[in-house]
C-alpha cells in the first residue's frame, strides 16, 4: 500500500489499461456542498436512516420521507459538478472500456458528461410508482404543485416515492451485475470518496483485486478498504483526480 505519491505503475495503467472501473460514493460530491452521510458533518449525525431511507419508514410516515427528500433536492438543485466530476468525465472521454458507478444519487456524474455511468443507488431527481406490479408513468401528477407536506401520486392513484434504493432493498435489476462485470473485467479500479461501509457496493474493489487489478482509493480518510488497496491517494478527489489526469495525459 502506498499512501501519497502518485507512482509511476498508476500514471501507466491509467493511460494505457484496457478497461477501467470506478467507483465512487458521496465524497466527490461534498466539493460541490452535497453533504456526505457519515463523518462529522454527515446527514447521519442529524437525520436517523431508521427514519428517512428504508422501505418500513415510508410505510409508517410517507410525508416526512417525502420532506426530506424535498429539502434535499432544493440543496441539490443549487450546485454544479465539481473539477473531481469533470476530470472522470473527461477521462471517460479518453478511454474505451471506462466504467463508472457511483453510488451518488445527485446527478452530477451525468451533468459533468460522464455516459458510460450505473447509478447504483438510482437518482434523486426521479419518481417511480409504488403500485405492485412497479410500471411506468408518463407524468408525475402534482409534483410542483402540491403542498409542501403531500405526497405526490401516480396517475393510477399510488403514491410515488423518490427512485433511490434504500436499506433493505434491492438494487434495480442488472445495475448490480453490470457493476460486478466492469469490476471484474478492470486493469484498474479507482475507489472514491466512499466509507466503503454499504454493500453490495462496498464488495466491488474486492472484485477486481481477486481478479487482479489494480485497485486505488483516493480518499482524505482511511477507510475500510485502505488496507486492502494498492495504492491510497489521501486527499479531496477535486484535487487527486485532476492531478492523476494531468500527470497521465498532460493538461487539465
Ligand atoms: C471525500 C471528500 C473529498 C469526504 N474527496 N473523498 C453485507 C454486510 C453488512 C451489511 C449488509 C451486507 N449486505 C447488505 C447489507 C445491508 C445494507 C448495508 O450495507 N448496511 C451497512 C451500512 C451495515 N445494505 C443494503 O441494505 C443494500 N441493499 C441490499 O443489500 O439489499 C439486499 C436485498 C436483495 C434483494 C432483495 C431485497 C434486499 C442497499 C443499500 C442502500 C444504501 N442507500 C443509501 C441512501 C440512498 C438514497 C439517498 O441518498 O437518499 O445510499 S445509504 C447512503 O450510504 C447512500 C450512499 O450511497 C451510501 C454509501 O455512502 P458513501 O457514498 O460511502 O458516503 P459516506 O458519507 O459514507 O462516505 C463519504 C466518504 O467520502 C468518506 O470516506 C469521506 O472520508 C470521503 N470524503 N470528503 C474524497 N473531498
């Protein structure tokens, strides 16, 4: 494990690696001011996950899960990607085979460009039925218009719920194996800003490793995985990232 200096093997593999996999969790967010979950400043030191983000809490209290999730789409809908989601969309843009999940439901992987993208724990800015069988809905009736405290309803009269996945639930089908493929198939795996606590994302760098790549965290704290990693970058990914990409393919 090395922890600091980029060495010279990670400048290589990530120029010349034929597949890439990435995977990254609230901490590459946090330089554009969405709060991460854990840590100090962590939405779990305020906000009980009992409460907010399982199933069995929306059944019990729909409408302040649905405030939460209101509130934190307004703190959302205020902030842009940072230069650490620019430098992977870029780095996307240059290598055939790049694959980048990311456990952030914020959408600023897709608004700094980045396509090849698997949102494991879907997307904050969507709604989706919770009507048996799940369906599609063509427009969200209400949304924008209701109270504040309501909770918005599909045209078949169900409520909608925020289409994230919380505790306890699966993630939508074939995320997850599209996401242990690309591991699986990785020369390189970079693992950023996630405590790494939250599986099944958590067993991803645990895949390439037993399937040979080389695996990097970049982090400004030491983690679970930070023993297990090739290589550790301590630091902001706003900073490490645009750094590994100058120092592999000049400018940036
Ligand atoms: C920086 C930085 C900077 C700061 N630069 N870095 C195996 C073992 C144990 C438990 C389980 C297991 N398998 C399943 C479980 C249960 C559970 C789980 O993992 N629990 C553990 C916490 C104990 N998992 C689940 O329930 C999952 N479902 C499941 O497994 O279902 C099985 C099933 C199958 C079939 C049918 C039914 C069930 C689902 C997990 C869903 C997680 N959901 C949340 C909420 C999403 C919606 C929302 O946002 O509202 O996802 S919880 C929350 O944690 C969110 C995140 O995506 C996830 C991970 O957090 P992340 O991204 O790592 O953030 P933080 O805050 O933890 O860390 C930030 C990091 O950034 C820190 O390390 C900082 O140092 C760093 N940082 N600034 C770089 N500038």
């Amino acid at each position: 494990m090395i922890v600091g200096n980029v060495p010279r093997p990670l400048v290589d593999a990530l120029r010349t690696a034929g597949r890439i996999a990435v995977l990254t969790g609230a901490g590459i967010s946090a330089e554009s001011g969405v709060p991460t979950f854990r840590g100090p400043e962590g939405l779990w030191r305020r906000y009980r996950p009992e409460d907010l983000a399982t199933p069995l809490a929306f059944a019990r209290d729909p409408a302040l899960v649905w405030e939460w999730y209101r509130w934190r789409r307004q703190r959302m809908a205020a902030v842009s990607p940072n230069p650490g989601h620019f430098a992977l969309a870029r780095m996307e843009a240059r290598r055939p085979g790049f694959v980048l999940v990311t456990q952030n439901v914020d959408g600023l992987h897709a608004a700094a460009g980045s396509r090849n993208l698997v949102e494991l724990h879907g997307n904050i800015w969507r709604d989706r039925c919770t009507s048996r069988p799940p369906h599609r809905f063509d427009r969200q009736f209400g949304e924008g218009t209701e109270g504040a405290m309501e909770i918005p309803r599909c045209h078949c009269g169900a409520p909608l719920r925020p289409d994230v996945v919380w505790f306890g639930e699966g993630l939508a089908p074939g995320d997850l194996e599209a996401a242990i493929e690309a591991f699986r198939e990785a020369d390189l795996a970079l693992v950023v800003g996630t405590s790494s606590v939250v599986y099944p994302a958590a067993a991803l760098p645990g895949v390439a490793k037993s399937a040979g790549a080389l695996v990097v965290e970049i982090n400004p704290d030491e983690t679970p995985l930070s023993g297990e990693a090739d290589v550790v970058l301590r630091g902001p990914s706003g900073v490490v990232l645009p750094e590994l990409e100058r120092l592999a393919f000049g400018g940036a």
